[in-house]
C-alpha cells in the first residue's frame, strides 16, 4: 500500500472519528445472518435494518448508488451465509445475481429499498423451506410451518389441526411419533429459542419477550425457558449478554 494511500485512509478514518460515527454492531449483524439462515422470519424482522441505515458507511456521494453498492454488499454476505446454511452454492449465488441485477436497473431509492425487503424475504423463505424438507412428513412440514409463521401467538393444537384438515388427536401422534416431543413441547422449544435470540441481541425485557412470544405469564415462560436452556432467563443473560445492551 502506497504512502498516500495510507494518508487518505488515515485521513478518512479521522474524519469519521471527529463525526462521531460508529458502525453497526456485528454482534447483531451476526444475528440478522443467523436468523435468515434459520428461516425465521419474524426474528429476521427484528435483526432487520434499513437498507443504509444509522452505522452504515457511506460507499458513495450519490445516494442511488451507495444503496446499489450497499444492496450488492448484502447480496454477497447473506449468500454466503446461507450457503454454510445449507442451500446450495448454484441456488444462493443465482439468487444473489438476480437481486444484484434487479438492483442495477432500479432507478429509484424507493425501488431499491423495496428490492432489499424483497430479497430478505425470499432468502428467508427458501431457507424455511430448506430447513424442513425430507426430515418430518408432508402434514408435519406444514404444521411447523404455520408455527414457525405465527410464534408471536399464542398456538394451540387445534388451531394447527384445523388449518391442516386433520383431527386434534391424529396430530399430537405424528409431532410424537416424527419429533419425539409432544405438541405444547415442540412449540414451547421453539418459542424459547426465539426468546434466547432476543434477550442476547436486543433491549426487550423479559415481561417485553414473553409478551411478544405469547406466553400466558411471565412465570410460566420462565419455567419453560428453564425447562429447554437449563438455566433462567436471569442467569442466561449474565452468562452471554453482550455488553453493548443493557437491561431496563
């Protein structure tokens, strides 16, 4: 690296020091990631950020193309990313160039933002996908399916049975029979895991999450989480809260 371009940087590096610019937190970056990777769109939705948001850097002075620019970044990232995942190198990077080229000929910061929407959405939802075929039957899929679309209600058995045509009964045997566990179990785990990526990434409070997961109380979520993680919500969050959250 030549000596100027040592100085620019350096100079570039001063500059946004002076600003007060800080970038995003990778923690939380990671996590957004984590959450495509799991097919989870309502955890994506609360990793997700603006395309070019508060702690983005600035990759051009003209604001269309620092979103293009930005959009081909994330393009590349969540593909790799959902490759470690699973998918397949043809289908992530196939479906990494179609959003790259959708972008290019986008003429608009709305366009494009809606392009990003599009692309998160659809990464997310091939990652579902991924992440269930050929391990339960059909009529299991579309049950976790409409779990997995509806984690932040409260999800009754019945409510699942009816969606799928199916009897009450027929259905707690194949969630024991294909998952090993049964209904309330299956759904109470999957809640839990969604609450550990909250306490971990973000602000909410315990009351915050159990509210927004469903939970009947505060103490029966506690239970629950204890019941799959081994520990309290309390203890949890001191063992691997990251520092950058605080509690309330």
């Amino acid at each position: 690296m030549s000596f100027e371009t040592e100085k620019k940087i350096a100079e570039h590096l001063f500059t946004k020091h002076e600003e007060g610019f800080e970038h995003a937190s990778f923690d939380r970056e990671i996590a957004f990631y984590e959450a495509i990777c799991s097919g989870n769109m309502e955890l994506v939705r609360v990793f997700m950020e603006p395309l070019f948001c508060e702690g983005c850097g600035i990759l051009s002075d003209d604001p269309i193309r620092n979103l293009k620019y930005h959009m081909v970044v994330l393009a590349a990232l969540i593909a790799r990313y959902c490759i470690n995942g699973g998918m397949t190198p043809e289908e992530s990077y196939s479906l990494s160039d179609f959003y790259i080229m959708k972008t290019d000929k986008a003429a608009s910061e709305d366009e494009i933002r809606r392009i990003h929407v599009e692309m998160i959405e659809g990464y997310t939802e091939k990652m579902r996908k991924l992440k269930l075929k050929g391990v339960y039957s059909k009529q299991i899929v579309h049950a976790v399916d409409y779990i997995i679309t509806r984690l932040h209600h409260r999800i009754l058995i019945d409510d699942v049975a009816e969606h799928l045509g199916i009897s009450s009964s027929y259905l707690s045997r194949l969630f024991k029979n294909e998952t090993g566990m049964n209904f309330t179990d299956f759904v109470g785990k999957l809640k839990v895991e969604e609450a550990a990526s909250l306490m971990l990434y973000t602000d909410y409070s315990d009351l915050d999450i159990s509210n927004l997961l469903g939970f009947s109380s505060q103490s029966y979520f506690i239970k629950v989480f204890r019941k799959f993680i081994g520990v309290t919500p309390k203890a949890y969050k001191k063992q691997y809260r990251l520092p950058d959250f605080k509690d309330r």
